[in-house]
C-alpha cells in the first residue's frame, strides 16, 4: 500500500494551493476542480481538510464524476489511465486535474465540458 494512501488530504491540499495560486489561479477554482472530481462541495471539502481525513477514506466517500475517465495524461512520468490500483488512479486523476489548471488551461477543458 502507498503511503499516500495513508496521508491526509489536508496535508497535500496546501500544496496543491500554492501551486495554482503561484500561477495566477485561485482557491475557488481549485475547489471547483475538487467539487467536480469528487462531489465534495466548499463546506464538505473543508470538513474533510479540518478533520485530516485520508486520501483512503476521502475518496471512499467521493461521488466520482462520471467523466473522470475522460482525464488522461502523464503525471509524474506515469499515465493516469494506466494506474491499475483504482484508488491510486484517482489521486492521479485529482493531480492532473491540479497541474492543468496550473498550467492555464481554460476551466472549461480541465472539467472535460
């Protein structure tokens, strides 16, 4: 099992915060990016960062968007689609997710609309 598992959200969410925010992107779109992959709205999404919930349980409570196959690509050298742990392929999913907003693509893009 990956110590990732095992990690808080909340311990990665601040990082995830200053990546887009060091590229002119904001918290509100970082948790729209959030609220779409998983269905966890502002107030869902901040009681899950305050009680330090893991990348385990917090995706064991997702709604995964339908449309989160749609996400492909390369993080860290590793195709997302090609993960064959599940539950590590929707971290990867949410990292993509964060360094294309990162990157300035359009929200509309990073949401597969």
């Amino acid at each position: 099992m990956s110590r990732i598992f095992t990690s808080s959200v909340a311990s990665v969410y601040p990082l995830y915060l200053a990546k887009v925010e060091r590229k002119g992107r904001t918290r509100t779109e970082l948790d729209q990016v959030i609220e779409w992959l998983t269905g966890f709205d502002r107030t869902a999404l901040d009681a899950h960062l305050a009680a330090g919930t893991t990348f385990e349980d917090f995706f064991a409570e997702a709604r995964l968007n339908p449309s989160a196959s749609l996400v492909t690509g390369t993080v860290c050298g590793v195709r997302v689609e090609d993960v064959e742990d599940p539950l590590m392929q929707r971290i990867r999913c949410l990292d993509k997710l964060v360094d294309e907003l990162a990157k300035g693509r359009p929200m509309e893009k990073v949401l597969r609309a």
